[in-house]
C-alpha cells in the first residue's frame, strides 16, 4: 500500500479535490475489478465512456476517481477526485508508481512492427534464458513471469496489468524480459512508464487501419514510441534496433539520428548488422553476417527470408542488452519453433502442411513466397479475413495469395460480427484469374485442401497461427488449425484409394 499522494507524484498538472493522505492498494479503469483502497481512472472510449462507471467502482470500495473532467457534486465526503488533461498517461504512471517502477531494474526489450513481432520475440526471449537462466516475456502467444507461463489474451496488456507482470518477473530473480508493442499499446499509453533498454522495429505493412484511419498515422503512432524513449530515456540508456531495408524503418532511423543510438540491421550496406548471404532449405537457413566489420555464419531451423530479418533483429537486441553476437549465434542455431509461425504440422504421402499466422498482405505474400521457393509440386493457401477489421486488406489479400499460389482456398476468419459469406465475397473480388474455390466452415476447408494435395504439394494454412478459438458473432468455439491439420492428415486417403477415386 502507499499514499494516494505517493501514486500520483508523476502526474501531469493534475486538479485535485480532496485528500492525499488516502491509503490505495491498487488502480484500474475497469470498475469490475475495483476494490477496497483502488483507484478508478474513468476514460472516454471509443465504444464506452468510463464515467458511467464510476458509482460502481465506488461501491465496490475505490476511493479516488481520475478523469477528464471536473468533480461532479454531491459525491461522497471521503472521496478524492483528479482531474487530468489525460487518463490513460494517468493510468500508466499510477500503476508504474504503484508497482515500484520494476522495469528500471530490468533489462528490457521491446518489439514493434507489423510482421515478426512474435518471432522476434519468441527467439529472443529462447536467448536471454539461456544467458540469463531466468527471462520474462509478454506477447501474443505467451505470457512467461520466470516461473511459470500461461497463454496470452492481448499482445500488449494493459497498464495495471503489465506493471504487475514486471514487478512479478523482478521479484521473481528475472535479469531482463522481452514485450510485443503493438500499435494499440503505444496509442493507448500502456507502455507510457516501461523503462526500455532496446526498441526493436521489424518492418510496417497495412494493418490496423480500421484504427488508425491512415498508414501515415500507423507509422507516426509506432514512430512515437521511439520519440517518447529520446526524449524521457527514464535513468536508461536505449537504443533503438531498426530494419533500415524497411522504407518506414529507414525514415525512423533517419529522425532518430544525434536523438537515440541505432543499431540498423538488413541486408543493405549502411547496416550494422548486414546479411552478406542467404540461403535456405527445408531444414532451416544459412546467413552470412556482417556485424562491427567481422563476419559470423549463422545457421537457423526455420525459413523465409523474412525470418532471416527476425533473427538479426534479436541479435541486434541481444547486443543492447549485453549478450554478445557470437553468444547469440550460437544460441540460434538451436531455435525454438515458434508456435503457429510457419509451424511444420506434418507430412503424409509426400504432402507437407505448414500453418502460419499471416493475416496481412505483406506477411501472406512472404510465406507464400517462402514455401515457392521450396520448390513444391504446387502450393495450395488456405486463408480468410477477419471480421470488424480493416476491410481494404481483403481484396489485398486475395491478390497476395493468388500470386504465389497453385490454387486457394478462401474461407472463415474469425469473422466476429459480420457475415462471414460477405467477408469472403469481398476477397473473391481481388482474385483475379487466380484459382480459387470459397468454403465458408474452415475444419472443412483445411480438410479439401489437405486431401486434394498430391505427393510433393505443399499447403498453407494461414491466417491464425497459434489461435486456439474462432470468433463467431454469437459465439466463440474451441477451433485450432494446427489440430484441424493434424485430423485431416490422419484421414487423407492413401495411394490406393485415391486411385480409385
């Protein structure tokens, strides 16, 4: 516990009506969770507006209110109202007080981008265990404290939730912790008060635009965030590690040049840590690096090019936290498989099915891209679009996959609210000449497209990655893709009785 005082010391400018003296115990902007000494941050939404709230958190026990606006009358005697010009910065910094700031004693790595934020991740978290033996991580597919780990519900918690995770990781002997940053987080200040060690940037491509309305503002919201570290670098030192083959990227580093010490990475010449070569095969990749003018040959089981920036990412991250180059090669050579990313899930008859979580344009045309170049008899995708999502990304989509695909499956993605019959039509209308075939159920269109493949096809199941659930408007079922592949596996039709047919 500590003084209301104490927890809203880094307040900017706030109104306050009412004492300071209060004990609090916790803070929260959602009123459920309010309790006995909590704090209640009453914030304006896009869909709800927080202040309705408020007389539920205080008859659950919250005995401060902070919002945006004036102290309301005939509110009870014991209560201490603050007024702020912006409550999710308020939020952020109250949890980060309330928390004891445990990410300043941390090494800590955030991953922003678009693609890759989970591999990058993933693998670098894999890394820092090993050099560190204890290392937290906060994504979309996990949630690890040093202990134990559990699945993860959103990519970025929020900012009472993820104070609490740091403090459990410090507390808990970890040396440094790795987090995705989605777009989201940053804009919802979420990762306001992480003190950050290294800033990775993978690569930006459409997505989010049903949020950010333009990809100048989703690139200027991913930039902020290296901004915000220039400018409060919170007792640290970050730098920033930039794919500059990305033309976004590029732009970053460029703004950030006398403002954040950058490490580059790609394969163009200006970088740091530049990939001389690169050479794939179904077992996994060879790369030869150039890093601080010396060379290094790092050998990898996983595949795609895009992969090949993941991995130099998590180098360049490992080297801005401590753990040097060679240490990191060598630990990547033992790589983890990354759940639902370009995850191998069998092979039968000569057939191979990969399952990837690809579910934008740019990211669906590298795993086709990737798989082709394997040399399959033929590639057949299966993939869909969400519902209540950027819609211009579906004909995109379409034309992604049409390009470097044999043939295509269109089906259901968690299609939420909408229609999922429109969700598809809306992607037949970018296919084009290409060949396609629409299945709306998924389980039966993973089942057409693992039983149509010949020896020597090779299919893509893309779109949901490690998901374990589709999203309906009325319901959510248990629905895995990985599992669905394993079925139909199991069930396609041997030699003979494909004759026969």
């Amino acid at each position: 516990m500590m003084k209301l005082r104490d927890a809203i010391s880094q307040l900017h400018r706030p109104l306050i009506e009412g004492t300071l003296e209060t004990e609090v115990t916790s803070v929260t902007a959602d009123s459920r969770t309010a309790g006995p000494g909590s704090i209640f941050v009453a914030i304006r939404g896009q869909e709800v507006d927080g202040r309705r709230f408020i007389d539920d958190a205080l008859r659950k026990g919250a005995v401060a209110v902070v919002t945006d606006s004036p102290a309301e009358t005939g509110l009870p005697e014991n209560l201490t109202w603050i007024h702020v010009g912006d409550p999710r910065a308020a939020l952020s910094s109250m949890a980060a007080q309330i928390a004891g700031n445990p990410s300043a004693e941390l090494k800590m790595v955030g991953v922003t981008g678009t693609n890759g934020k989970t591999t990058t991740a993933y693998l670098l978290h894999a890394l820092m265990r090993g050099a560190w033996h204890r290392a937290g991580m906060i994504g979309t597919v996990k949630i690890d404290d040093g202990l134990s780990s559990a699945e993860a519900s959103h990519t970025t918690p929020d900012a009472p939730a993820l104070q609490n995770l740091l403090l459990r990781m410090r507390d808990h002997g970890c040396r440094g912790a790795v987090m995705e940053v989605s777009s989201h987080g940053i804009d919802q200040k979420r990762v306001a008060d992480v003190a950050f060690d290294a800033l990775v940037f993978t690569n930006l491509t459409q997505d989010h635009l049903d949020y950010h309305g333009t990809m100048a503002a989703y690139a200027e919201t991913k930039f902020s965030w290296f901004e915000a570290a220039a400018l409060h670098s919170k007792g640290k030192k970050p730098v920033a590690v930039i794919n500059t083959d990305d033309a976004v990227g590029e732009d970053f580093a460029e703004r950030l040049e006398g403002r954040l010490p950058v490490i580059r990475f790609g394969f163009g010449l200006r970088n740091e840590i530049r990939a001389l070569d690169f050479r794939q095969s179904a077992r996994g990749m060879e790369i030869k690096l150039e890093i601080g003018g010396k060379q290094y040959l790092l050998r990898a089981p996983l595949i795609g090019r895009f992969n090949a920036y993941n991995l130099m990412g998590v180098i360049g991250a490992a080297k801005a936290v401590g753990i040097p180059p060679r240490v990191a090669i060598a630990a990547l050579a033992e790589a983890p498989q990354v759940p639902g990313r370009m995850e191998h899930c069998g092979t039968r008859d000569g057939v191979s099915v990969f399952v990837d979580y690809a579910h934008t344009p740019d990211a669906l045309e590298n795993a086709c891209r990737t798989l082709k170049e394997l040399e399959p008899k033929r590639l057949i995708t299966v993939f869909g679009c969400g519902g209540d999502r950027d819609k211009a990304k579906r004909p995109l989509m379409a034309r992604a996959a049409g390009r470097f695909s044999d043939a295509c499956i269109i089906t259901s993605d968690n299609p939420r609210s909408e229609d999922p019959a429109e969700i598809i039509r809306q992607i037949e209308e970018g296919m084009g000449s290409a060949r396609y075939r629409s299945v709306e159920d998924r389980a039966e269109a993973i089942r057409i497209a693992v039983h149509a493949a010949a020896p020597g096809d090779i299919v893509l199941v893309a779109g949901k990655g490690h998901e374990t659930y589709q999203q309906f408007a009325d319901q959510t079922i248990d629905f895995d893709d990985r599992r669905e592949v394993k079925r139909s596996l199991a069930a396609r039709p041997g030699p003979e009785e494909r004759k026969r047919r």
